[in-house]
C-alpha cells in the first residue's frame, strides 16, 4: 500500500506531504481546488500519467510483488522517485528505470478506474479480459493463444498473396507485357558492371589522342643523340649503364602507348558516346547499372510468376483453407475456455451487484465471423435485456461492478484502486450503494477516490480536503468535527445548515 506521497511544485501545489493508511481514503473539496490534479499526480509517480510536478516521491510498504528484475521480493518497501528537469526521470529503489518498464511494473499493483471512459463493455476488451483470466486458471491456454495468434497472421500474409494474385489476374496479359517490355529495353543495350566508367576513360583517351601523338613524336627526337651521350660518357670515363637503362624505359613506355594509341584507330567515337548516352540514361533511371541489373532479374522473375500463376493461386487456395480449418479448430476450444471465465466474472459481478441493488448481470458469448480476437463476441444483459435499454443509473452500476470485478483479478492482493468521479452525478441511493461496495473492497485494497456525495465521503478511513487560498492549492487530512464540516458544506453548499451538520453527524456514525 501507498504510506506516503510527497510532491514539490506541482502547478498550483507548491507542496504536498500525505501519510495514507490502508482502507478508503476520499479527497473532496470545492471545484476548481485541485482534486484532480492531486490524483494525476500521484498516478505520475507510477508512470499512469503525465509528470506535471518537478519532484515527487511515493514510499510503498508490503508490496506482494516479487520482481528479479528490481530485486524485490514480497513485502519489501519501494521508493518511486520522478524528477522533472528538462526531461522527466523515474527511480525505482534509486534504480534509473523508463516509462514504460514503470507503467508495466505499476499495473501489477494498481488499477485506475475513470467512469469517464464508457469503453470497458467493448467486446474486444472484454475478450482481452477474459483472455488474462483463463491464462491465470488454465495452464495449456496461454499456448493454445499463442498459437491461435501465429497461425492468424500466417492466414492473414497468404490472404494478401491470394488477393493480389486474384488483382493480377485482371490485369495478367497487361502485367505480362510490361515485365517484357521492361527485360528487353534493358537487353538491348545489355549494360554491363563498370562499363560506363570504362568508356568514359576511352573517350578521355580519344580526346587526347591527337595531341599525344604529337608530344611523343617531338619526344622521341631525344633517342637519336643516345649515341653521342653514351660516347661523352665514355670519354669521361663514366659509367653509362644508368642512361641506358633510362632510355630503354622512356622508348618502351613510348612504344606501348603508341599501341595502345593504335587500338584506338579502329573504335568510333560516336558510337562511344551514343553507348555511354545510353548507359547515363539506364543510371539516372536506376541509380546505377548494377541496380538496373537487379530490376531486370526482378521483372524476369516477376514474368516468370505471372506464367506460375494458376499454380501458385491453386497452392494458396489450398493453404489459406487448411489454415482457416486449424483456425476454426482452435478458436471453438478458446471459446469454450472464455465462456468458463465468464462464469467466474459473471459470478463476481453478480457479489457486488447485490451491494448496488441490482442483479441477473449475464455476460453471453456470441459466435461471430473469425477473426484476429477469435470467433467470440462479448454481450451484457441485465435482468433479461440489452445494455442499450437499461437506465444511466442501473448502467453505471453494473459498469463499477465490472470494473471493480476485473481490478480483484488483474491486480495483485492487497493492491490499490484509483477512482476518479466515481459517483458523480448519482442521486442519494446510487451513491449509497456506491459507497458499500467500495466499503467492501478498501477490505482488501487501499483506495483512493475523488466523491462528490455525502454518503460515500462519511465512509472515508481517511478523507482529506482539498481547496486553494489565493490561486494556490492545499491538502489536509480532515479530522473529527472538520470532516462533520466538510460533509455538510457537500450536502448544503458554502452556507452549511445545522440540518446538513446533523444529517453528517448521523452519516458518520
């Protein structure tokens, strides 16, 4: 259970210091004081909302949870830290942790119910529901899911493959022509890897050819004075082997590239830069020759799939019905597990409904087309009818029965429920049955709950009032005859009467 919360500069908090004990602990307050804004906060220790205070810290003793990950065994206390700079940090036991490894390790301990949100009657939440429940009394059901999910998204990829091959088939000779048309432009030029840098190089060598020649004609006039050179070298009593072995190099280099130069004799020019023209216009199209290489293979392939097609269809259609068939199979025997945790959800709704003056909540599972929940549908009805034909009071209570039996099995023992407008809006009755069942539950779950009406407050182990001086917010624990006050003030408004005083007198007690 939570047994403290501190929070500094949290919009119009400046300070907050609270001591909890376990059991129901009721926040009220004028509007507009803050109520809300306290609740956020401390749900943004846990991660379960956004962090508006810059420091805030919350101690927690007798856990029940043991987690390898944080070393924590059950009945350790936790220390939750969050600071808020320029970016928000969380501490686990003065362990840095993320956001969500916070909101995944919170929701193990706490449960927060807004009957704002109307969607917890959803079929597909319910489902989900009910799928967490099984896994915790059916040990085989968790692999029966498992693999219920695999094979749907294997149904689902052939699905995608059978419907474009049905698409293509529309549209098969026009595919076929294209994939043609695509191989043989590119087979007529037929480019090949480092071709195009290859011909640029010629083309360089092209341009230069007559120049070359010139500059090696005038350079070869130095090999007719060899013989002078070597004689005065002689004469000088010099070695000449240096000099000769020079100018047997500068004549072979001579030489080789005048071959070189010959072999271009024979190459056209233009037809150099029409294949280089041709080979630019394949590269800006594809990025490079090897990627139009590719794309060739590709639509080779793809043409090759085309003339496969009635075969591949044939083996798909096969397929997608053996694994709709596995499929059918399993969804029946997930459907038997859900309808027994039905049973036991409905059975609980049921305990608490009696506290809420109503009854005969009956959770029915429908079969409808197969898909990725299963082939279940989830329905309520009350007392024989339709959720759609009862009352927003009778709706509202058979939804916090829901709520209040889903969080007995989706959180730990001894676990902490937050609830915000629980009962507003409710008349006198509705918000004394609201009342009881949550009397009943704080037995088993520290709860924490923002009430608009008497009846629920006068229950409170610890009612706190929050209200603002001067644009800033303050939270105090009500004792005695402050609570009397405050119970009044909730039944007459800002001028408390001495009958609201009595009627709260008599409420407590």
């Amino acid at each position: 259970m939570i047994t403290r919360v501190y929070l500094k500069d949290c919009l119009s908090f400046e300070e907050v210091d609270l001591e909890f004990k376990n059991g129901l602990n009721i926040f009220t307050g004028p509007s507009g004081a803050g109520k809300s804004i306290l609740m956020q906060a401390i749900l943004s220790l846990f991660a379960l909302a956004d962090v508006k205070a810059n420091l805030g810290e919350v101690l927690l003793n007798n856990s029940k949870i043991n987690d390898e990950t944080y070393d924590l065994s059950i009945d350790d206390d936790i220390i939750i830290k969050s600071i808020k700079k320029d970016k928000v940090r969380y501490f686990l036991n003065n362990q840095s942790v993320s956001k969500k490894n916070l909101s995944d390790f919170s929701t193990k301990l706490i449960k927060h119910l807004n009957l704002k949100d109307t969607s917890e009657f959803d079929s597909l939440k319910l489902l989900d529901f009910l799928d967490r429940l099984t896994i915790q009394k059916k040990k085989d059901f968790k692999k029966k899911k498992e693999t219920f999910n695999n094979l749907y998204k294997e149904l689902i990829v052939v699905k995608k493959e059978l419907q474009k091959i049905l698409d293509d088939e529309n549209k098969l000779e026009d595919l076929k022509e294209f994939a043609r048309f695509e191989i043989d432009k590119i087979e007529q030029i037929n480019p090949s890897i480092d071709e195009y840098e290859e011909l640029n190089l010629i083309k360089k060598r092209l341009a230069k050819k007559e120049k070359i020649e010139v500059a090696i004609k005038k350079a070869s006039g130095i090999l007719e004075f060899n013989h002078n050179v070597i004689q005065a070298l002689e004469l000088m009593e010099t070695d000449s082997s240096f000099f000769d072995e020079t100018m047997n190099e500068l004549n072979n280099i001579f030489e080789k590239f005048n071959d070189s130069l010959h072999e271009l004799d024979d190459i056209n020019i233009e037809n150099v830069l029409d294949r280089i023209e041709k080979l630019s216009a394949l590269q800006k199209r594809f990025g490079s020759i090897e990627e139009c290489l590719k794309y060739k293979e590709q639509k080779k392939i793809e043409l090759e799939s085309y003339e496969n097609i009635f075969f591949q269809k044939e083996k798909l259609e096969k397929k997608y019905e053996d694994l709709n068939l596995k499929l059918q199979e399993l969804a029946s025997e997930i459907s038997i597990y859900r309808k027994e945790s039905s049973l036991i959800l409905e059975k609980k709704i049921n305990e608490y409904l009696k506290f809420l003056y109503l009854s005969n909540a009956k959770i029915i599972i429908n079969e409808k087309e197969l898909d990725f929940s299963g082939a279940d549908e989830v329905l309520f009805e009350l007392n024989g009818v339709s959720l759609d034909t009862i009352s927003s009071g009778e709706y509202n209570r058979l939804r916090l029965a829901l709520l209040t039996s889903m969080s007995e099995f989706d959180i730990v023992d001894n676990g902490i429920l937050f609830l915000d407008e629980i009962d507003a809006n409710l008349s006198g009755k509705e918000s004394d049955a609201i009342s009881k069942v949550l009397k009943k539950l704080s037995n088993s779950y520290q709860i924490f709950a923002i009430s608009h009406q008497p009846q629920l407050t006068s229950s409170a182990n610890q009612h706190f009032l929050v209200d603002k001086i001067n644009g800033k917010s303050f939270v105090k624990e009500l004792k005695n005859n402050e609570k009397v006050n405050e119970i009044a003030r909730m039944i007459s408004g800002e001028k408390v009467t001495s009958e609201a005083v009595e009627f709260a007198k008599n409420l407590l007690k």
